[in-house]
C-alpha cells in the first residue's frame, strides 16, 4: 500500500504551541510535497452578548462596527500566521513544492474546520490538542474529539509541548 498525501489542513488557533503545531504540519507536507492550508477559526461573539449590545448601541452602529472588527482581526490573524510560517521555513531549511495557503474565518470551530476540509478535499487534518484537564474536557468537549468522531479524513492530532 502507498500512501499519498496531496493536501494537508491543520487547524490551528494563536496559543504558544501553534507554532509546533504548524511546525509539524510544514515538515508532513514537505516530506509528502504536499499543499499545505492553515485555518484558523475565530469564534463568533454570543448572540445573547450582542442583542445585549445592539439594545444599547443600536442594531446597525453594531452591525458596521463588528464588520469592521471581524474583517481587521482577520487581517491580524492572516499576518501572525505568515510570521509564523516564514520562522519554520527558515527555521527548518526546508521547502515546499506550493507556498502555504492561510484562510481565517468567523464561525463554530468544528463545523468549520470540516467545511473547509470538504472544500478543499484534504487527504490530512492536523489539530493541536491542549492540556486542559478533565473537568474542562468535560463540560466542553474537545474540538479534535469531535474531528475525530466527524470526519472520514486521516486526523493527527499533535500534543502539547511536542518537539521540545
């Protein structure tokens, strides 16, 4: 049997161990010379929180001014991530067949993360797992559990502090 891996998605928030991560996601495509796509989900704010706000603000005045905060924290969030990319291709003097592509969105993790697989019909998802503890893991769950039990795709799943 041989394996081929063509796309790679690793999903990934902006903790310290993002760059292990990523980092491990980069060395996975270039060993396979695979396209590599970083996601990064931010969360939505709770619909609650903003009919709160919107009461006092008024509908539109919040409507434009979350637009505006969504579409700069995105190009925050698209430009911490190319930083990072540039420090591992430098870092491990390797490089890949496709430059990386990153995509930030606004939305629920895991449903998002699995859209964007399907979209790009990924081979591999790589997550990063944290360290929580259990009574967060569960009354929260966990975004790679739920990868897992979801997706038909191969997951990795990477730990904490790996590479250290």
């Amino acid at each position: 049997m041989s394996i081929k891996i063509n796309r790679i998605l690793v999903a990934k928030d902006l903790s310290k161990e993002s760059a292990n991560v990523i980092r491990y996601a980069f060395e996975l495509a270039a060993k396979f010379d695979a396209q590599l796509h970083i996601l990064h989900v931010m969360p939505t704010v709770d619909p609650a929180v903003l009919n709160m706000v919107a009461l006092n603000m008024g509908a539109d005045k919040l409507s434009q001014l979350n637009a505006a905060n969504e579409a700069s924290l995105a190009k925050q969030t698209r430009e911490q991530l190319h930083d990072i990319l540039r420090g591992e291709a430098e870092l491990l003097e390797a490089e890949l067949k496709h430059p990386p592509e990153v995509e930030v969105h606004h939305g629920e993790p895991t449903p998002m993360i699995l859209s964007v697989a399907d979209r790009l019909d990924v081979d591999m998802i790589v997550l990063g797992s944290h360290s929580k503890g259990r009574l967060h893991y569960a009354f929260l769950g966990s975004v790679a559990e739920k990868i897992l039990r979801k997706t038909h795709r191969t997951v990795v799943i990477v730990p904490p502090h790996v590479g250290h």
